[in-house]
C-alpha cells in the first residue's frame, strides 16, 4: 500500500511539474513581442529577388517578425509604390522595407512616412538629408570593379555597348558612373545603347547587334538584360556556326546566369551579397523598433564573379546561400 501510495504521489508531482512549465512557457510567450514588418521590392515577383528574401526570412525567423513581402504588377512602377506604402500606413505596419523605384520621386513621401515609423531602405537609395538607414554594396564601386575586369581580361582599344538600363533608382545609377569613370582611364571607346524593354524584341535587337560583329564587349546593369545576351550569343554560337568572341559583363545573379557563366558565355558579374542585404534590412528595422544603436548606412561586401573563381568556397557561399 506504502508503495503504491509513493507511485501516485509522484505521478501527481510529474503532473503539477509539467503543468508549472506549461504556464512558465505560455507565459514568456505573451511577453514576446511580433513585430509587423512590411518589404516593398521595386519589381514582379522574379528569381532576381530570391535570395534577398532568403536573408529577409532568416532575420525573420530569428528575430519574432511577421514579413510581408510585396512586390509589383510593373517593373519599377513609382504609382504603385506610392499606392502601398500609403496603404500599409493605413494598417498599422510597424516598419516598411523598401527599394525605391525612383531616387527623387519617392523622397519626399519616404521622408514624411519615417517620422512617424521607421524605412529601412535596401538596394536603392532616394535623395534625402534625413538620416534613414540604408542597406546596399558600394555601387560606384561594384561599376568600377566590372570596368577593372573588362580591361585586365585583354580590353584596351576595343569597342564597349552599354545596353542603357532604367537611370530612376539610386543603385544603376552608380554602377553606371563607376563602370564609365573607371573604362574612361583607358583607350577603350563606348557607347550607351537603347534596347526595348520587353523580352522577345530586347533578345532580337541583341542578336542582331551581335551578328553585325561590330563590337568588342556588351555591358548591362540588370539581370533580365544580361540573361537575353549571354542567351543571344549561345545562340549564335551553337547554332549558326559562328564563332563569336564578344564578351559579355554585367550585375545580376539568377540561375541562368550562373549556368551561363558556366558555358563561358558570360565573361564575369560583379554582385553583391545580397543574402546579407535582406537579412540586415530586416535587422535595422527591428533594432529602430527597440531603440537599438543604428548605423545609418551599411555597406555590403560586392564580389566579382567569372568562371574562374565561381566554385570558390567564399563565392559559392554568396551564389548559393544555406538558410538555417
């Protein structure tokens, strides 16, 4: 009987134990703030933003933040920007994640949102004296670093396309100036071409650019741009016949991309890291929340990339990120 008497009691004391723990645990969750975080990309829903929302999740998951990550039905669109950011004001979003599609027109609506909850801006800036964190590489350098490698790889009196892309936000602007200061110190000629925006026209004028074998090397600052080339001159590569020996250089980073790299028929990238942007655009915002020390702007590390050094540990790192 003693026995028995020994088991129950220590069943109820298992009993009240668990149950103390229950109410500890559920209590310290009550105590957990989650914050509402809002990201507002400046473009459709496209593998060129994946791993900057990888980084975005990660900081989300370790930080308690439900994140929304919005994005538009047109590239680069200042009208729906504006259209969001007043919306989420409206539902009381505790700080926005944005990349401004314009650097002049979403200034001063930005400017007035941060006084009331704290931006974050991320891969591109606006014009503004107010001190708003900013997440994003050195783009005049990350320019520079592509112009330096076009040059070391044999180009010195050669004839240079920039295929022009969208001047309105802060990050192609730079890249621009940094690639063209930087090819401007050597005895290399460029010109800045128009192509149309939409793929099949854009991948057609490319073609043609190519087949007319009248340059040396093509440039472009925007992924889809950089895809259509290096998929042009496979192309003609593999399909008429022609041995084409226009390289080709650029930003941007997709699957297609690197396998184009791969092939060779992408000469090199110059990219940033962009895990590293989504995860510290999401750090900032959390520390503005809990009046944590704030730098007000953050410079990522950017990298150049060939087919050289792409399977290096360190750039497969920045190509392939592991989110825990």
């Amino acid at each position: 009987m003693k026995i028995r008497r020994k088991y129950i009691f220590l069943i109820l004391f298992i009993m009240v134990l668990a149950s103390s723990l229950l109410l500890i645990k559920e209590g310290s969750k009550k105590n957990v703030t989650i914050y509402d975080v809002a990201v507002i990309i400046r473009g459709k829903n496209s593998e060129e933003w994946s791993i900057m929302k990888a980084g975005m999740d990660q900081a989300s998951s370790e930080m308690n933040v439900n994140l929304r990550f919005i994005t538009l039905l047109e590239e680069n669109s200042v009208e729906e920007q504006i259209e969001i950011l007043e919306r989420e004001m409206s539902t009381g979003t505790d700080a926005i994640l944005i990349s401004p599609a314009d650097y002049k027109e979403m200034s001063k609506l930005i400017e007035n949102i941060n006084k009331k909850i704290p931006i974050v801006l991320f891969e591109s800036n606006i014009d503004t004296k107010q001190d708003i964190s900013y997440i994003s590489c050195d783009n005049y350098k990350l320019g520079q670093q592509l112009a330096e490698e076009v040059v070391q790889n044999g180009n010195t009196r050669n004839n240079i396309v920039i295929v022009e892309s969208s001047l309105t936000y802060s990050s192609i602007q730079e890249r621009y100036a940094g690639f063209i200061d930087e090819i401007s110190k050597s005895k290399n000629t460029y010109e800045i071409v128009e192509f149309p925006s939409d793929e099949s026209n854009l991948y057609n004028n490319i073609r043609s650019l190519m087949e007319d074998n009248k340059v040396d090397v093509i440039v472009a600052f925007e992924a889809n741009t950089l895809e259509s080339i290096g998929k042009a001159k496979k192309y003609i590569i593999n399909n008429l016949n022609v041995p084409s020996n226009i390289e080709v250089y650029g930003t941007g980073r997709t699957s297609t991309i690197i396998s184009l790299i791969e092939e060779k028929m992408i000469n090199a990238i110059a990219i940033q890291n962009e895990f590293n942007v989504g995860y510290l655009s999401v750090k900032t915002a959390i520390n503005k929340l809990e009046n944590k020390k704030n730098d007000s702007k953050i410079n990522i590390t950017s990298t150049l990339i060939n087919s050289r050094n792409m399977y290096s540990e360190e750039n497969q790192k920045i190509l392939f990120p592991i989110v825990r």
